[in-house]
C-alpha cells in the first residue's frame, strides 16, 4: 500500500511543484506515487492519502478518488484554481468552490482570503489551511532555471534580440459553439460576455503584435498559450518569423529569460511581480468589471496600439503588491515546508475526513457508474494508444476528430 496518491491535472502548471512534494515525501520515508488524474485506465491503487488537484463536487470525489483509491479517506485537495473573477468570488455555491462531501476533506489555501471564503462556504477552519503557494518557493533560487541561450537554441528563438512575452488566457476563445454552451451552463450566462471579449481582444491583440514586428526589427514575441487553448485558425494565422506559439516549459521560465512581459487575465499576474517584470495588462477590449479579477487592481491596463509600443520599448516599472497581499503569502518562500507538514500530520491522524461514500454512490446514475467504472477502462488506454500513433506518423484518423479536445491535454 503507497503512503501518498498525489494526482496532478496539468503538466505545465503542476509537475514542479508536485514533484518537490514527491521528493520531500519520499526523503522522510514515505512511499508516494505520482499520477495523472485523467488517466482512468489505471488499476485501482491503495493509499492511505491522495492529495488531488482539485475538488469541486460529489462527482469529482467518486471519479477521481473512489473510481481510484476505493473509500479512501484522508483526502489533501490542492486547489490549483484559487484566484477568481469578482462574480465568481461572490457566488456562494460557485463551481470553483467546493461543495457536499468535498468541504470535509482538507484544502490547501495560497493566502488568507481563500481561507475566509472557504470557511464562509462551510468548511470547518481546520480543513482551510493556509500554506501559501508552492509554485513561488522556486524563485528563492532562480539557478534551476534555463538561460536564455538555453531557450533560444531550444526553440529556435534569436538571442541577440529582446524577448517580449505574452501569458495567454484565451482557452474560451478557441471554443467550439457546443463547448460555449456547455461552458455557459457549467460557469453561468455571464461566461458569455467573457467569451466575447476574449475573442475580439485575442484578435485585437495579435494584429497589434504583427504590426509591432513589421516596424521594429530587435525583438520577437513568445505566445504562450493557456493551457487548456487550442491552437486553431485565428492564432495559426498570425504566426510569423518573430511570433512563436509555445505551449512547452513552465510560465516562470519564460517570465525569467524574456526582458518584457505582457499580461492579459493570467495569474501568472502574482508571478511576473515577483520576478520584476512589472504589471502590464492588454486591455483592448474592457473586461466587465464582474469578469475582471481584483489582483489587478493596481496594474496599468494599456488600451491603444500606441500606449502598447512605448511599453514594450520601455524600461520594467514594478507595481505595487497591496492586490496580491490578501491572495498569496508574497513573502514567504517556505510553503511547500506547510504542506509537507500538512501531508505529515494528516497521515498520522487515526481519523480521516468522515467521507460520506454511501451517500455519494447513491446519488451516482447507474450510466455514469458504468461510464466511469467499466467503459473509461476500455476507452482511455484506446485513445492512449490513438495518440502514440499520432505522435509517431503524424496522421490523424477521422473517428478521433473532437478527441483530441480533452480537457487539460489527456494526451500528453
């Protein structure tokens, strides 16, 4: 039996962070094991703790812990979603938030706002634990980075000319109109106006970014997508020379080896700050102030074609940190110490988070019992199996058109 199940949903964004968590584990003896959460063809494996990305509803406890672990029931969510829109904050019973059976399990907060709204939505003050964020431990030493001489023979990139980088958030406006409604159900009728900024400010944006490069000749831009954005027509249409879509290495790498950097709604915000290269978003288009976030509060919001260029030719201004204080412990490059401490006593404790798993099977539908259970242990290793073939031939099958759109990259 493992002494720890850590899953984690997105490589870019988590393997990092998880991987010191693994290691710090492992150094005080314990046996972990470190997984994808999408891959459901997985035999069910016994642990006395899964630590998980995320947790937002009943459902997610049985897919994801149950379908896996059986009825395991010390439980560590993670929570790699925990800076929201101001509408999202103020939905009581918002998706982002847990709800049922996942309040009782033990929530990883970055700071002591996220500890306030978890309580308020009824998690006991003892499974709202404030450790801050693992990912900003990695800039107390920046020497585990690659050079830019590194990246630029990596990827092609010049490494006599200036870096200016773009953190992308446009996953909504990559979506096919089924998967707008679907969105729209899941989040709210406000997502819609959020989906149409972000496609005419994604479009606005690209068009201000070739306009850039055909009058100055000293820099290349780096788009670096969403995670979970699609490279479709829109985005393919504007690569050029000196404008390079890359998904590969994590944010922070690019944010250290690039002289500009470039915002548009990405938390990422928290990390540009803390490695100095100021707070610059690209507002073409006005988010609804609902849609907006309050970590940009203080950030300087550029509007116009003209305001763009000087920026981007301009020396980095550092903003003030007072929106980011009540989201993140800034000061603090120790959180991964409060987790692993977390993870230490939760293990110990001869009771685990009383996980109702009764209730929870009841209210699953008998088409998703064998949906989950039987059919994704058919399913998945095929479509595993459809995307080494893939990788090797270059050539896509048509049955597998659609597939290939799995949320968070199941394929890679």
């Amino acid at each position: 039996m493992l002494d720890f199940l850590i899953l984690y949903e997105n490589k870019e964004r988590e393997i990092k962070s998880v991987s010191l968590l693994k290691c710090s584990l492992e150094e005080l003896g314990y046996c972990v094991q470190l997984e994808q959460i999408q891959y459901f063809h997985k035999r069910k494996i016994k642990t006395r703790v899964v630590i998980v990305p995320f947790l937002y509803s009943d459902l997610d406890i049985y897919k994801y812990i149950y379908v896996i672990c059986g009825k395991c029931q010390k439980v560590i969510n993670l929570r790699w979603e925990q800076v929201f829109s101001r509408y999202m904050e103020n939905e009581k019973q918002g998706f982002f938030y847990p709800k049922g059976q996942c309040k009782k399990v033990y929530h990883i907060c970055w700071g002591k706002k996220q500890c306030l709204d978890l309580i308020e939505r009824g998690v006991k003050p003892e499974c709202a634990v404030r450790t801050g964020a693992i990912q900003i431990d990695f800039f107390s030493d920046l020497n585990g980075y690659k050079s830019k001489e590194q990246i630029a023979e990596e990827y092609g990139l010049d490494p006599n000319k200036k870096w200016i980088l773009f953190v992308s958030s446009f996953s909504n406006a990559s979506l096919s109109e089924q998967e707008e409604k679907k969105l729209i159900n899941m989040l709210g009728e406000e997502r819609r106006k959020f989906i149409e900024v972000s496609k005419i400010s994604r479009k606005k944006i690209l068009e201000w970014f070739k306009n850039f490069l055909d009058k100055e000749n000293k820099y290349e831009i780096i788009y670096r997508p969403h995670p979970s954005e699609l490279t479709d027509y829109t985005l393919n249409n504007y690569v050029k020379e000196r404008i390079h879509i890359i998904k590969n290495e994590v944010v922070a790498q690019w944010i250290i080896v690039c002289d500009k950097v470039f915002n548009w709604i990405s938390t990422s915000a928290i990390e540009i700050y803390l490695l100095g290269k100021g707070g610059n978003l690209l507002r073409p288009s006005p988010i609804p102030y609902e849609q907006d976030m309050n970590i940009f509060e203080d950030c300087n919001k550029i509007i116009t074609f003209e305001d763009f260029c000087i920026q981007a030719k301009s020396e980095n201004q550092l903003v003030n940190n007072s929106s980011f204080e009540a989201y993140y412990d800034v000061n603090n490059y120790q959180s991964y110490k409060r987790v692993l401490n977390l993870c230490v006593s939760v293990i110990a404790r001869k009771r685990g988070c009383d996980i109702d798993y009764k209730e929870i099977v009841r209210k699953i539908s008998l088409w998703k019992r064998i949906k989950y259970e039987l059919l994704y242990k058919i399913y998945i290793p095929i479509l595993f199996l459809a995307g080494r073939i893939v990788e090797f031939t270059n050539r896509k099958p048509k049955f597998l058109n659609g597939y290939f759109r799995v949320k968070s990259n199941t394929l890679k």
